[in-house]
C-alpha cells in the first residue's frame, strides 16, 4: 500500500467516525496546490544531472503551511502528497496555527558531495520561492536534510526577498535557530512515551524499548528515554541492527555513531539485522526511520506492548488492525513525533519577534503542547471507544474543517 493510500485509509476511518459528507471528505483531502520542477544540477565532474523536486502545499486554513523538505531517493508525487495531508492533521491535533505542506527532490544524497547538495539546494529554492516564505509555507528539515540545508535555503530565499529568517526553520542557532530545534522530534517522542507510560499507570524506568532508526529522532529519543530510566535494548540503521539485553550504552553508541556514521560493528552489542529489531522482545517499539515498516507480513510477530511512531507513517492499515487485535497500544506519528513541527513554531515565532528563547522555555512549552494533545486525543478515544489513531485524526480533522466551514469558501 503506498504512503497516500495509508494516508487516505486513516483519514476515512475517523471521517466515519465523524459522520463526514462526501463533499467535505473531498474537499478536505485535495491538496490546495502542487508544485513539480525540473532541478537541473551541474554535477563536480561537469555533466548535468536533471532531477525532480516536488512542494505539495495542502491546507491552509488554520495558517501558513509547515513541512519539511526531504531529499531522497524514493521521493515522489504519492509520498510528498500523503506527508503534506498528515502535517495538516499534525498541526491541528497540537493546535499549532499551520496547516501542512510537504517536498522534496528525489535524489540520493550520498552520493552527492557537499558543492553538490548546496546547489542543488539553491536551484530548488530559485524554482520555488515565489510560493514559499514566512506568511505563505514554510520548509523545514528531513530526511537527507538538515541545519545546513537550511541555512542555504535562507541565503538563497533572501536573494530574492530579503532579510527573513522565519521563511525556514531548523537553521542553525548561529543563523536564526532555535535552542532544542535538532532534539525536538526525538525529545518528544521520549516525552510522549513517559506520558503514555504513566496514563497506564506504569513506571518508564527499567522498560525494555526498541528503536529503529538511529539518525536524527532515533538517536535524540534513545538518549532522553535513557535519562528517564528506560533502558534501550536493540537498535538499528540502514546497515544493520544491535541488541544488548542488559541496554545498550547509548552514550557511547552515539559517539560511536558520530565517528563510523553507522551502528554497525558497535562493540557494546551483538549484531542483528534491521528487521530484526521490529520483533524484539521490548516493552516499547519506535520505528523511527521510513515508512511502511510494519505491515501485514511482520504484525503478528511484534512483541512489544506498546508501538510509538517516530517516523511518518511506519504503520500499514492492516498491521494496525492486528495491533487493535492484539490489544497493542499505537501512539500514531501525527502526535508522536509531533515535537518537530512544534519547536520549528517556536523557532518562527522567535524569528518574527526577533527574540530569542532559552532552551528551558522552549523544552517547556514543547512539553507543555504535547501533554495538552495527548490528553485531549485520550479523551476523545475514551468518549467515542476509537483507537488512539482515530481519536488524533477526528481531532485533527475536526480542526481543520472546522476552520475551513468558518473562514467560508
């Protein structure tokens, strides 16, 4: 099933649950505006490389558009499409003033080299920037993209418009960037865990977790979920997994990954494959890496007792019928990794009032946020008997539409 198929698939099984019409199913699942270019890039050894990139701009009816910009090899229409309609339901269900939008090129960053990535950067930039910016939509990172990337979209969007640092967030603190930006994703995942864990009445400390994925939101979730007690005990990237039965020492493997830019062959663990770590015997799985990890194939084999969605869209509809089978708790991505998208608002605010925040500010209004969501999605799955997923996407939608209804057409 392809990422906006999944998308859909959700978006209709709350839609049900609300009773929406036909028409308002239609109107809001159709993306207000998509955006293909041709990214004409001059590689190093002088021949042209002509890639896609994509800016697919969905709602707008609660604010400007928020969306990352990833750069990857399996970017296109039907992804860009469905991560754009959950950065709507995202925004919404943390009540964040942003509807959503989603991009990127289609291009395999490691094999680019640094000159490479900046120009293709500026060349996206030069063929959107007339529908991006401050008050329109404003990118931030993902995959394949970080602080740097950034900072060049910055440089190149003021080419044309001006001094403005809100038109992107995520840049780095020396340029406009907010304190708690890069650990924001994997900061409130570990948040959100310990939240659920105590909504359950448990104790976060000594819980086994599994985590796939340890780039950005693996790596700052590991380490947070550590230093409330939890004990990571398998983990993983593209190369291949690890598991410690006793916990991985996750200070020593972030370095470790700093220097190798890989887990692989880390000395603190044994060595075991990627898909591996989805049925590990944990308290607590997060695939924190692509979507589509868990599916109808590997769903009966998941151990863990609770599932938090770090990454966009990890979950097929029919793994997550199992898991309600199961009685296999998901805390869906468009709240669980909700912390990005809520510190890049903080990071735009600080931009348009030209002042900056300290980091405690910024980890307690992100906490804050995330406590007021969950709590309103828990409500609404207790009220209408929904799953957690449904309940987000009913308070998401329900947000969004009804925003649309009282602005008028």
């Amino acid at each position: 099933m392809s990422s906006l198929e999944t998308a859909n698939s959700y978006f209709e099984q709350a839609a049900d649950v609300m009773g929406l019409s036909s028409n308002m199913r239609t109107l809001l699942k159709t993306p207000l505006r998509e955006v293909k270019v041709q990214v004409a890039l001059e590689m190093d050894d002088g021949h042209i490389s002509t890639l896609i990139g994509y800016r697919v701009q969905h709602d707008k009816a609660r604010g400007p558009m928020k969306g990352g910009l990833r750069f990857h090899p399996e970017v296109d229409d039907d992804e860009v499409q469905a991560l754009a309609t959950l950065m709507s339901w995202k925004t919404a269900v943390v009540n964040i003033p942003y509807g959503g939008a989603k991009g990127g090129i289609t291009v395999d960053t490691h094999k680019l080299s640094a000159g490479e990535l900046e120009r293709v950067t500026r060349k996206f930039v030069d063929e959107i920037h007339d529908v991006i910016g401050p008050d329109k939509d404003i990118p931030a990172p993902d995959m394949g993209t970080n602080a740097q990337v950034m900072a060049w979209i910055m440089n190149q969007y003021e080419k044309f418009h001006g001094f403005n640092p809100a038109c992107v967030t995520g840049k780095p603190v020396e340029l406009h960037g907010a304190d708690g930006r890069e650990e924001a994703t994997g900061r409130g995942v570990a948040v959100l865990t310990r939240t659920l864990f105590e909504h359950q009445k448990r104790d976060l400390a000594g819980a086994r977790i599994a985590i796939q994925g340890f780039g950005n939101v693996g790596s700052f979730a590991a380490k947070f979920l550590c230093e409330m007690g939890a004990k990571v005990t398998a983990t993983s990237d593209a190369h291949g997994g690890l598991v410690n039965e006793e916990g991985i020492d996750i200070a020593e493997l972030i370095r470790y990954h700093d220097e190798h830019k890989t887990v692989k062959d880390f000395p603190g663990a044994d060595a075991v494959s990627n898909t591996e770590i989805l049925t590990a015997d944990v308290d607590v799985l997060i695939p924190a890496a692509i979507g589509g990890v868990l599916n109808a194939e590997n769903a009966r084999d998941v151990r863990a007792q609770y599932v938090i969605e770090a990454a966009n869209n990890p979950t097929e509809p029919e793994a997550d019928e199992i898991f309600e089978q199961r009685n296999i708790l998901v805390l869906p991505d468009i709240l669980a990794n909700a912390g990005g998208v809520t510190v890049s608002y903080f990071e735009w605010v600080q931009n348009r009032q030209h002042f900056r925040w300290e980091l405690d500010r910024v980890r307690s209004e992100l906490d804050r946020i995330l406590a007021a969501g969950f709590n309103r999605v828990v409500t609404i799955a207790e009220e209408k008997k929904v799953s957690l997923r449904v309940a987000a996407y009913i308070l998401g939608i329900g947000r969004v539409g009804r925003a649309t209804v009282l602005a008028g057409l």
